[in-house]
C-alpha cells in the first residue's frame, strides 16, 4: 500500500472513530480533550460534532491553520507532561472525550509516550469517557471498545476510561 493510500485509510479510520465517539457519549455532559492539534482538521471536527461543548487543546507548539486554532483560554501550549497539572487543576474530570494524535514516527517513542500521556491524563478524564488515539494507550485504566464497521484492528483505538 502506498503511503498516500495508508494516509487516506488512517484519516477515514479517524473520522469513523470520532463520529461514533460522539454517539457514545451524545447523552453525556462534559468536556472535550484535544491531545495534538497537528493543522487542526481534527479539531476543526470536533468543533462541528460538539458545537456546545467546550474543546481543550494541548499542544506543544502551535502552527496550525489560522481558522482551527483554539482561544487561548481553550489552549494548554507547551509539553503534554507540563500542562497537564495546570488542566488538571483547573478542569477536573470533566472529560468525556479524549482525541489523542500524538504519533511522531518513532514507534518506540510514540509507544512511551502514549502509554505515559493515558496514566497521566487519566485526572482529566469523567468516569466513563471515551478516549481514543492513533497509537495502542498500554494501559489497565482504559477498557478497550470495539472499532465501528470498516476500521480495521490496529489502525485506531478506542477505550473507555474505568
């Protein structure tokens, strides 16, 4: 498969997830995580699947397109791992949804840090949110959901925080 035809399938793979993560949790009241903003597509997503629902993003530096770019106030700019407590403490576990892209192209890298990110967001997270991510979470926190119809195992993950 060509890189191009495996970035098309990654992208469909992720917008089946979201919109049935937001069938998940459409009954549910709380807060939205963005884990990397990247250009923002994802985000420019959410903002339409959740127009009522305040979105948060955490990325290290910003250089997405100028219309997907979150208000400061909806912003946690810098380290993952140096944002988190100012969230934490500022949000709680209001988090029903937690979208995490935070693959970098080093596996071994992607895999610590995705398995760190799942233990350290989990303050965040409202009993029973759905996270999902491009990279296996590697945690016992997070229940581990079925994928919707045409995405393949191991192409996306979805989990339920416990």
């Amino acid at each position: 498969m060509s890189r191009l035809d495996s970035a098309i399938r990654r992208l469909q793979a992720q917008r089946a997830c979201l919109d049935h993560a937001a069938a998940l949790i459409a009954d549910r009241d709380g807060i939205i995580l963005e884990f990397g903003l990247g250009n923002g597509r994802t985000y420019d997503h959410l903002r339409g699947l959740f127009p009522e629902r305040d979105i948060y993003v955490f990325e290290r530096a910003v250089r997405a397109h100028p219309d997907c770019i979150p208000d400061a106030d909806h912003l946690f700019e810098g380290d993952f791992f140096d944002t988190l407590p100012t969230a934490i403490a500022r949000l709680g576990a209001t988090a029903v949804l937690a979208h995490c892209d935070i693959g970098s192209g080093d596996a071994a890298e992607s895999a610590a840090l995705a398995a760190a990110l799942a233990s350290a967001m989990a303050p965040l997270l409202a009993p029973g949110a759905v996270v999902m991510s491009d990279l296996a979470m590697g945690t016992t926190r997070l229940a581990t959901l079925d994928l919707p119809d045409g995405v393949d195992e191991g192409r996306y993950f979805l989990y339920r925080s416990d």
